[in-house]
C-alpha cells in the first residue's frame, strides 16, 4: 500500500469495511477481477452485540433469511469517488429480494472459484456496476449496485461527489453492500488492483469522531463521513 492513489469516500454517513486492504491482502483473498486492495463497505448497529448489518434476529437470518429492506445500507445513495467520465455503466441485474445464509454462501463459492473470463457474464460478479475514468490507467469500479439505481451513463463526465447510484445486492453479493476497487483497466475480467486511500474521513476513537486524512480504513473501524450539503446524508445512516 505504499504511495496509495487518494480518492473521495464514496458513501455519507456511518459505515465499517468487514473486507479491506487496511486488514490483509488480498482484501477478497484473490488477486483476480481487480480485487487486490478492494474495499467492502456496509452499516451495521453498534449497540448490538456482533454488530449486525440487519434489523432482525440472527436466527431469522440463518433459517428463513433476510429481506433486503430490512438492511441498514440497501438502497443507501453512492457518490463519484472522483472527477473522471464513465465508461461502463451496467444496469438491470436483479437482485435476489432475500438473503440466506447456505444459497447465498455457495454462489459467493461458486462464483469466486469457477467464474472464467473468456466465456463468464461480469455482471455475475460485479452485479449492477458503474466504473469511472479516473485518470490514464487508473479506473474506479463500484459495484453490486440496487437494481434501477445506476444515475449515470457511458460517456458522462462527473465530478467528485455526484451521486450515481445506490448500495444494492446485485452479482456475487454476499449481503446488500458497496464493492468498491481502483484497478489499472476498464475491463474487471483482466484487471490488476491498484491501492487507494481515502482523503478524508472520521473514526470513532476514544469515545468521540477523530477526523483522518490519507488514510486507508481496517475492518474494526467505525467510520463516518458526511459533507457540508446535508442532502447527501438518507435518514437512518448514523446508528448511534
């Protein structure tokens, strides 16, 4: 992670990166589809135990599922992370309406150790994804992406901050959640990572926000990062 590329942090509010270059690389466990310093970012209640990322009981998880509104960050807005022109913006993929533990753990296995590159839909990975030029062979790709959220089309140019789009639980999603990654190409099949940090952001330290800069986030981290237009924040995202 040395001389990371700095970006804006996509998401307002509250959140925590359970996978993380911060934590251990490869963050995904893989060098492949550009994932090598990959983040996952999703918001979960602090003051529960095991801090989960839904409103109901782990046993309702683990035997009838979870409905994706009842997540804390589905349908939660994402921002440009960067200026730059967008040059994939893949919409359409549905979203599975329900989590459950088993079906959902054998399609992340499934996915993950057979997807092939020359003959395999992307978007069964990366679900509804958007990826930005960012500057020359350096291209931000978020993903998993609400179904029918996506803002921008190919060709746009944006500017840091824009909102284009919302956390969903497209592709090879695990739970609802942002996948975000910077990686040297447009194409996330041959992809190589490249390592990013973030400019600005807060961690709750020591009982109180602690505002970091250039800084890359570690899986135990409560992070927090909200701007001035407080259009940017939806209702709910701090889980104080």
């Amino acid at each position: 992670m040395n001389n990371p590329i700095i970006v804006e942090f996509p998401l307002r509010g509250e959140w925590n990166s359970p996978n993380t270059p911060g934590s251990k690389i490869p963050s995904h466990g893989t060098n492949q589809l550009g994932t090598r310093y990959a983040y996952d970012f999703i918001q979960v209640d602090w003051n529960s135990i095991g801090y989960p990322a839904y409103r109901v009981s782990f046993l309702q998880y683990l035997f009838s599922g979870v409905s994706l509104n009842d997540y804390y960050c589905w349908g939660q807005k994402v921002f440009a992370p960067c200026d730059g022109v967008v040059v994939v913006a893949e919409d359409g993929y549905e979203e599975r309406p329900r989590t459950n533990l088993l079906s959902d753990l054998s399609s992340a296995y499934k996915n993950a150790h057979y997807f092939d590159p020359e003959k395999d839909d992307v978007q069964s990975v990366a679900g509804n994804y958007i990826i930005i030029e960012y500057k020359e062979n350096i291209y931000a790709a978020l993903c998993h992406l609400q179904t029918g959220s996506i803002q921008v089309s190919v060709g746009q140019e944006i500017k840091k901050g824009d909102f284009i789009g919302r956390v969903g639980h497209s592709g090879n999603s695990f739970a609802p959640h942002l996948h975000f990654q910077l990686m040297d190409s447009c194409d996330i099949a041959t992809a190589n990572g490249l390592p990013c940090a973030f400019e600005k952001y807060e961690i709750y330290q020591d009982n109180k926000w602690q505002t970091v800069t250039n800084s890359i986030p570690t899986s135990k981290d409560r992070i927090r990062f909200i701007t001035s237009a407080s259009q940017d924040v939806d209702g709910g995202t701090s889980l104080e």
